[in-house]
C-alpha cells in the first residue's frame, strides 16, 4: 500500500538517529581534533534535512515541483536576523511564531499566484519568486545587501527567567536540530497517512478527476504550499543560528536547486528518503572539496549516475532491494560485463509476478 | 409522467468554429436510464461534459431539479449531486480499490479542514465507499491496488466511485468500452439494479445493451438530437435507422 514500508526502513532510520544522536560519545574517539568541526557539520545537515524533507511534501507527494523553495529557508533566516534585537538575545517563544507567521503569510501570497500553474510553469513561477526575493535583499540596505545580515545573540529558551536550553552551546542545538527532525518527519508521515494526505495523493496521480470527483484541489495544494514553507522557514532560522548570519546566497536559486538534488539523491515521496538524502549530498560534497578544486564536476557526475543506477534514490534501494535476477538484468551492469547474458529464466519470473500497469 | 430531474434548453458549445453541441433541448427524468446514442463526433461525449460542469456552454440553459446550473465548475456540480465517468479509465492506480472509493465518499466532509474531521464521521463515510464497493461485487478485491486489477474490474471500480459520492444522477460516459462479452453483460445487470435508486445517463455503443437498459433514448447526429424518446419508439424510428442504426446494421451485415 502507499506509503507503508518495510520494517526495515524504520530499522534502519532508528539505527542512523541513533548513531547521530550518540556522535558526541564517539565521535572524538574516532576523528580527534576535528570532532567539533564535524558535529558542526552534522548539524548544518540535519537543518538542511529539515529544508528537504518540507520540499518533500510539495514535490514528493503533491507532485508540483518548486524551484523557489529556498524563499522560504531564506525568509527564516532573514526574519530572526532582522527581527533580532542588536545587543541583547531574543526569546524564542516569540521569534518562531514570528517566523512561522512571516513565511505562512509569504507562502499564502506565492502560493495563491503559483498554485493555478503547472509543470513548467510552476517551476518557473516560484523560480521567479525565488529570485525576485533574492535580488531584494541583495541589493536593499535594510537587509545588508550582498553581505547580509549578522545575528549577535542566539534566541534564548528561558521560563520564567530560568534558562532552559542554551542554544549557544554547539551540543544543546544539535539535539534540538535532531529532535525538530524527528518531530518534523513524525508529522510529516502523520500528514501523507491521514485523509488530507490521501487526497494529495489523488492529485499527485489525477488531478482533473479529483476536480470531477468534486475536489478544490487548489485548496489543498495551497495548504501543503504552506505547511511546506513554514517548515522550509524554521530550517532556515535554524541555519541563520548555526552561521551567525542571514545571507542573500540562502535563499538563490541555487540553494533551491541543491536541496531539489538531495531529494532527487534520496527518493522523492517518501519523507525518509530526503533525509538520507541531504546527507548524502553533504558527506559527498565535504569529502569531493578535499579532493579537488573541481569538485563540482565530481558532484555533476555522482548525480548523474545516481539518477540511472538509482532512478528511485536511496529510498528505493531500501524499500525495494534489487534481487540477484534484476541486477542481472540490468543494463548497466549488462554493459559493463558484456560476456554475461542475463539468466532469462530467473529474470522473466519478477516481471510476470509484478502488478501490471496497463489502462 | 414522473419529475424532470434534469433539463437543458438551447445548450450550444462552440470550439472555434466546430458547433460540437448545437441548440439541444434534453429532459432527463427521475429514475429514468437514459441513453445517448450517436455516431462518433456526434457531441455525445460534449454533451456529458457541458452537463457536469467540465466546460460552460457557449449557449443555452442547464436546469438541474429546477435550478440553472450552466458555468458552475465541475466541483460545484460534482457536489450536487451530479456523479459521472469518464470515457477513459480514470482511477488512482497507486490507491487500493477502498481509498479509490473513500476519495470519492469524502468529497462531502467539507474541504481541506474537514479532513481531520471527527473519526465518526469519517466512519459514516467509509461506511458508504463500502457499499458502493458491494454494489460492485469488488468487495474482495477492496485492499488490492487499483493498479493491479483487470481492465474489466478498473471499469466497475470507476462506477463504484461514482456510487460512493452518493449521487442522484449519474452521466456514465461508455461505461463498458472496451470490455468482453462476459463483463459487459455483468455491467448491464449492475446498471439495471441501479435505476430504482439512481437516474442514469449513459453514453454507450453497445447496441443490446442500450436497448436492453434504457427506458428512453435520445439520438444525436452532428451535434443535434435527431429524436428523443422511449426505446421502443427509437427502435421503430426510420429516421433513426436512416442515420445511425442503418448504417450500424450494414457494417454488421455487410
């Protein structure tokens, strides 16, 4: 059935949360010095596993591809940085719902122009929104122009004048980075399994009949817009936290299109798989920059060849794991040994045995 | 003579300069089935779409239980009660055959906020996307994904759907295209026992089972109705035969 997995898939995200959640344990155990700068690191991608899996939900489940997503990381972290006071810190119990409120209003207004649009359209619309922020606050004064904007103070959590957490301290908010991608994933998984969730589904595969059916699916395309931005929104207030900094090149175009490779890199629709996938980005790119000066061009070449090995990402490999007979098969692999000829009759078997997917 | 349910006066739609529906006047009635028969391009298909809403006419008046209902949107009259098919098969193939039909039961739970409504409520609904699967005889196939169904079974799930967003008329658009023998013969009982609870519009070719269904008929050429009337009227009608069913017979009987 959609959107229910082996139990493997949960196995496996239990067993990687819980090497991540005991990284400060063994991590200077096994990297020395540079353990702080790594859990920094693994920080900065459970933030950007927060972004992916928000994006997730548009281009995953609803099936509308966004290019202008990181308006909204953007807007997060402008937001904090500006509504932040200079020489004192902020309380958080005002900052998120500030935050959630200025990017709920930004994705309502996007999104009531977006949301008519389709295919390439709505790829260029957002693009369009996207950039149009991003030259703003490139070139206003208000927002310090191509240099941004510098956050003194990380928000306080205090009640009642007890401090609860201590985002200063690097360990506090990387559990918080942690437990906010776990809370982000549960509700995310609750939303695609609930009714709401089953009709995005309908208007992933079918939108004209669910119109026929009775639906206003632009309704429900506009709230997913919106719960996808405002949650786009706290992983950019987080990434302003962990910089120190709210900076024009977090909300280009070019971010957008890095956290649309991780959902490519991970799988698409499956809420887990962006999270891998964000990390697999980053790891890739931090060992590919030690290697080269042209790392990018490493990076091109990985995403190419994960999109023909691995058409459905790191997702697909764990939900649906090639059997000897579909290796065989394959024409890469076919390729690459040219002497082997596929065993017909293991290969045919799966084949006959999936469901067909005629009318 | 029982209740006009649905009514159309003058109802015109132009695509450029193809008049694809011109000047129609058609009266449905209250538990009535209702055959369109035509040639292909006849506007039949057209005709359907103007009445539930996929594209407003260019012309005319579209009364629905004593209400002008022309220029809503599909939505709008989807949720009045106006239920329909399409030609192709047109199901959620990743869904099983159960969530196919409570997609369709819960158009009534009241938009986007009304998907977290209460569990009673959704069981309310659940309960009518069942039945619906029951009057189909696919009850055993309800946890199957659509996908992998036959393309006979794909077709009475498309009905039951319609069935489960409880509606008063349903306008079935070639309900049996492309089945078997077998399977249309089945579809035609399933539509039969529907007509004492529902009124059906049924565009359909299959000859034996258009007169087999249908209490009245109304035949279209070139986008006009050449004849309304009951079966036994159309089956008798010259004009009919001249245009339609002569030339169905010759290709029949060459």
């Amino acid at each position: 059935m959609l959107h229910t997995y082996p139990k493997r898939v949960v196995v496996i995200m239990l067993v990687l949360t819980a090497v991540v959640a005991v990284f400060p344990l063994w991590g200077p155990a096994v990297f020395g010095a540079q353990s702080d700068f790594l859990m920094e690191k693994l920080t900065l991608m459970l933030i950007l596993a927060l972004f992916a899996m928000s994006l997730d939900l548009l281009v995953g489940i609803v099936g509308l591809v966004s290019l202008g997503h990181a308006l909204f990381f953007g807007l997060g972290a402008y937001t904090l940085a500006l509504a932040s006071p200079d020489f004192s810190p902020a309380a958080i119990w005002w900052m998120v719902p500030l935050v959630m409120l200025v990017s709920a209003l930004a994705a309502l207004v996007v999104g009531f122009l977006v949301i008519r649009t389709r295919g390439i359209f709505f790829i260029m619309t957002t693009l369009a929104f996207g950039q149009m922020l991003y030259y703003f606050v490139n070139t206003s004064r208000h927002t310090g122009g191509t240099d941004g904007v510098f956050i003194m103070f990380r928000p306080s959590v205090e009640l009642g004048g007890a401090v609860l957490l201590d985002l200063d301290n690097p360990l506090t908010f990387f559990y918080l980075c942690l437990a906010l991608v776990v809370v982000g994933y549960l509700f995310l998984r609750w939303l695609t399994r609930s009714f709401y969730g089953q009709v995005l589904d309908g208007i992933h595969d079918n939108e004209h009949r669910m119109e026929a059916l009775g639906y206003a699916t632009s309704h429900y395309k506009l709230v997913a817009f919106v719960i996808s931005g405002v949650m786009a929104s706290i992983a950019g207030m987080l990434a302003a936290m962990q910089y120190g900094f709210a900076n024009p090149a977090q909300l280009g175009w070019h971010a957008s299109g890095e956290v649309l490779m991780m959902l490519i890199l991970g799988g698409m629709g499956t809420i887990f798989g962006p999270i891998l996938g964000a990390f697999a980005y980053e790891i890739l790119q931090h060992t590919f920059e030690h290697l080269t000066p042209h790392w990018p061009i490493l990076m091109g070449l990985t995403i190419i060849l994960a999109v023909l090995i691995l058409p459905r990402g790191i997702a697909g490999l764990i939900i649906d794991p090639p059997s000897r007979a579909r290796l065989a098969k394959s024409p890469l692999l076919r390729w690459l040994k040219p002497g082997q000829a596929a065993p017909t009759s293991e290969a045919v078997k799966p084949a006959a045995s999936a469901p067909s997917r005629e009318g | 003579m029982s209740d006009i349910m649905l009514q159309t006066r003058g109802l015109t739609r132009r695509f450029g300069g193809l008049v694809a529906v011109n000047d129609v006047d058609f009266d449905v009635r209250e538990n009535e089935i209702h055959a369109i028969l035509g040639p292909n391009g006849a506007g039949k298909s057209t005709l359907i779409n103007l009445l539930s809403g996929e594209f407003p006419p260019s012309e005319g008046e579209i009364r629905y239980r004593g209400r002008p209902i022309q220029g809503r949107k599909a939505r709008h009259v989807a949720r009045l009660g106006i239920g329909r098919s399409h030609q192709k098969t047109n199901i959620f193939p990743r869904l099983t055959c159960l969530q196919n039909c409570q997609l369709a039961a819960r158009i009534h739970m009241g938009g986007v906020f009304g998907s977290w409504r209460s569990r009673h409520q959704a069981r309310e609904v659940d309960e009518r996307a069942l039945q619906a699967l029951e009057t189909c005889r696919l009850v055993q196939r309800a946890h199957t994904p659509a996908s992998a169904m036959s393309y006979g079974e794909q077709r009475q799930l498309q009905i039951a759907m319609v069935l489960a967003t409880a509606p008063r008329l349903m306008l079935l658009d070639e309900p049996m295209a492309g089945m078997g023998r077998e399977e249309t013969a089945q579809v035609t009982e399933l539509l039969k026992g529907l007509a004492d609870r529902y009124t059906l519009v049924l565009i359909e070719h299959d000859m034996d089972s258009v007169f087999r269904l249908a209490d009245r008929i109304t035949v279209m050429v070139d986008g006009c109705v050449l004849e309304t009337g009951p079966t036994a009227q159309i089956r008798a009608s010259e004009r009919v035969r001249d245009v339609y069913l002569g030339r169905h017979h010759e290709e029949a009987h060459p």
